[in-house]
C-alpha cells in the first residue's frame, strides 16, 4: 500500500512538472514584441506572408511555427518586409 501511496505521488509529481513547462511556453509566448498598426503578434505563424505582389499561396513551407508580427485579418503586406494595408488596397493599386 506504501508503495502504490509512493507511486501515485511520483505520477502527480511529474504530471504537475510537466504542466508547469507547457504552461511557461504558452506564458513566454505572451511576452512579445510590439506590432506596427494593423499587426498582430502570432506565435504559430506561417512562415512567410502574401504581399500585395505576390498572392501565390504555392509555397513549400515546413511544419514548425514562427513566432512574430502578422498582418491582421482584412489586411495584407505591401511588400516583403513592408507595412500591412487594406486587402482592398492591394487591388486599388495600378
């Protein structure tokens, strides 16, 4: 009986340890950069964005996720490394 007591608090033990780490990997995810407007911070990114000038959604890109500054949801980047402006406004561009 002692040693089921044992066991059961080694198994708790480490089941609370392991918590803790994904629970400060989500937490240090928190503590990001500040994003320019219409940017939002995203820990899970993709690992390239569309631009205005490029809408090619055929790209290779691996599994991983890349933590970092994302145009927010209506808005794409002008340009590689550029600002995010209105969808529309890729279009309106001659």
């Amino acid at each position: 009986m002692k040693c089921l007591i044992l066991l059961l608090v080694v198994c708790v033990t480490v089941c609370c340890a392991q918590r803790i780490v994904e629970n400060k990997d989500v937490l240090a995810c928190h503590r990001h950069l500040e994003c320019m407007p219409n940017e939002v911070y995203n820990c899970c990114g993709v690992c390239f964005e569309l631009t205005c000038d490029n809408q090619s959604r055929n790209r290779s890109c691996d599994a991983r996720c890349y933590k970092g500054c994302y145009c927010a949801d209506g808005y794409t980047r002008r340009w590689a490394g550029g600002g995010c402006v209105r969808d529309a406004a890729c279009s309106d561009r001659g």
